[in-house]
C-alpha cells in the first residue's frame, strides 16, 4: 500500500512524532496527537482537517 521508505520518512504534521500504517483501515496512525490519516488511492492524506481522532481504546491498541 505505501512504500516503506517513504513510510519511515513520514511524520504527523501536529506533533512531527512519527505514524504507524494501519493496513485494516488504510490509515495513517499516530499515537501522540491522537490522530489517524487516511490513505486515498495508495496517497496519504497527511491534514489535520482529513483526520479522524482515535478513541481511547484505539490509542492503547497502538503503544507499545
């Protein structure tokens, strides 16, 4: 779905923290804003307006 060295170069544009690839929901996910990004047509859609917040129950799921 994304190339994984453009993956490693991506970051959230609140937080500059890096995201994580949810291949199920085809987003983009990052931990410390609390956001996910979509991913349309293989592009990310890397805007806080596109972005949809995560519940906290998502936000455990994604640390580590």
């Amino acid at each position: 779905m994304i190339d994984k060295s453009l993956l490693s170069i991506l970051v959230c544009p609140v937080t500059k923290a890096p995201v994580e690839l949810d291949t199920d929901r085809a987003e983009l996910v990052c931990v410390a804003s609390g956001l996910a990004y979509p991913i349309r047509d293989g592009i990310p859609v890397m805007l806080e307006s596109e972005a949809r917040v995560l519940s906290d129950d998502e936000k455990d799921k994604y640390k580590h």
